[in-house]
C-alpha cells in the first residue's frame, strides 16, 4: 500500500474531480500539520494536467491548485485575489487555506475570493487505519504497538505522525514541528477544531521537549556546532540546506536539495548520485552534527 491508498487522499480527489466536472472554484480549509500541500501535491502528480501553483506570478490553466502558506505568508490573501481576478470564467482554482483563523477576517470577508467561492471541505485529522498506512511508508520495520503510539501522540496529524515514524518515536527536535501547529491552532475556537476533527489537547503530549539544534552559521560562510568553531566554511548552497534542515525538523527532501542547489524546478536534470554527492560533502564538514539518509524522504541531521 501506498499513500494513495489513504482514504484522506481518496476523499480529497472525490472532492476536486467534483469541482473540476462542475467548473466550480473551491476552498479547501486546513490547518498547519494536517498535509494540506502534500495532498495537493500527490493530486497533481496523478493528474498532471492540473498546473500546482506555490507563488505569485504563474499563468493559469484550466484547473489549478493555489497553495500560497497562508500560515507563514502576509502576502498570501493578496496573491490569491489576485489569481482569482485573472482567472477568466473558464479557469477554476482550488485553494488551499492553512490557516482557518484567516477566514474570519475583515480582510478576507471584503476580498475577492469569498463570492467567487462555489463550495468549502474542510479537511481533517487521519483514520487510524491512514495513520497506519503513513507510518508504514515511511518507516516498514515499525510494529503494531508502534503505530498505534504513533496514533495516540500525534492526534492523527499527519506531519507529527510523518516525524514520529521517521524518527522511531524519538522526540528530538519535534518541538519545531509543534510550534509551526500551535501557532494557528491555538488561536482557534472550539467549533473550528470541531471541523477538522481535533480535540484541544489532543496532540503531543509527551513528547516534545524543547531540544533545538545548536548550529550558528556566520556572515562569512564559517559556522559553529554547539560553540564550536568548525575549520571549514559553507557554501552558499550548503547554507540553504542547512538553514532548510533546522527550519524543517532536521529533514529535507532530494527533491528540495536539488531546488537549493541547482535552482527550483532541476531535480529530474540531477541524478541522485550527484545529489547524494553534494550531501556527503556537506556532510563531511560536520564534526558534531551527522547528516543521514533517511529512505523515502530524503535527509536527516542529527547528533
């Protein structure tokens, strides 16, 4: 099995061929952690006639999915109003909010969008069974008694979930993860967590003490792992995978190093031997910190 088998990614392509045979425009409210983009992502993978859209600037298509971070992004509701003014009347766009909090606005209640909305799915926590089937995919040797704490700590988001599984239930480092979730959702009401299926308290509750990387990076490319003065020196690209990994819970994608690396948009012009290449180098700069391969993801850092 694979995540496509997952009934989340099965209801989500229901709704989306729904919208696309009726030519309709949809809203699709989610919350940080809850794989929103991923889903998006597996979506256009499968149906590649469906153009992905993560910026401003991109010239639409017939069917497209607007994926901005409204969480992270102040310039996100402008830039989706914008698309949906340019959007002549054949050209549909599902966008994807991460942030409910946002709808209640003034600023978006007067925008745009909402009027050109036809309709609203708000998406919500896993299935045991999803959960499952997530936390095979990323991590096949974990057993039964595992998955199912993997299902009680991450309140069946899928992000803390996907860290769990990688991570065999070792917590270091999902304090980054949890910030980036309780930042939105804790602003919140009652009857919104209601709508996603989440229970307050209901995620990680022992786990997740604050073990943050001790990694300094300095104006002239030289760096510090815990105080300590390395005798090398980055590379500007090495810089972005760095500062990427400790953003992103120590991981980051072959796909996403190529991105840093190369220019976005090059993985499929790299091979991953060269990829891999440009990891061990970075790697072997490292005298606290190790970088591994992490199978089906990508790249860990980790002491």
């Amino acid at each position: 099995m694979d995540l496509y088998d997952q009934e989340a990614y099965k209801e989500i392509e229901k709704v989306i061929d729904q919208h696309r045979q009726m030519k309709a425009n949809l809203l699709l409210v989610s919350v940080p952690g809850m794989g929103g983009s991923h889903l998006l992502k597996m979506y256009a993978k499968r149906h590649p006639e469906v153009v992905y859209i993560s910026e401003k600037g991109k010239i639409l298509g017939e069917f497209q999915l607007v994926d901005l971070g409204f969480d992270i992004n102040p310039e996100a509701l402008s830039v989706a109003e914008e698309y949906f003014k340019k959007a002549d009347w054949d050209q549909k766009i599902v966008l994807l909010v991460n942030d409910p909090n946002i709808l209640k606005k003034e600023v978006f209640k007067e925008s745009y969008i909402p009027s050109h909305i036809y309709g609203r799915e708000f998406l919500k926590v896993l299935s045991k069974k999803d959960i499952e089937i997530l936390a095979k995919y990323f991590n096949e040797k974990l057993n039964n008694e595992e998955i199912e704490r993997i299902y009680e700590l991450s309140g069946a988001l899928p992000q803390i979930a996907k860290f769990l599984a990688v991570n065999n239930l070792e917590d270091e480092g999902i304090e980054t993860v949890l910030k980036s979730i309780s930042r939105v959702i804790n602003k919140m009401s009652e009857s919104d967590l209601e709508k996603h299926g989440l229970k307050i308290g209901g995620l990680v509750s022992s786990v997740g003490a604050n073990k943050s990387f001790d990694f300094k990076i300095n104006f002239d490319l030289s760096f510090e792992e815990k105080g300590k003065v390395s005798e090398f020196k980055l590379s500007p690209e090495e810089k972005k995978i760095i500062e990427w990994m400790l953003e992103n819970e120590g991981l980051v994608s072959k796909e996403k190093v190529a991105d840093l690396k190369w220019g976005e948009g090059k993985y499929d012009k790299f091979s991953d031997q060269a990829i891999n290449k440009a990891m061990r180098r970075l790697a072997d700069k490292l005298k606290v910190y190790v970088i591994e391969t992490v199978p089906r993801v990508g790249y860990r850092i980790r002491e």
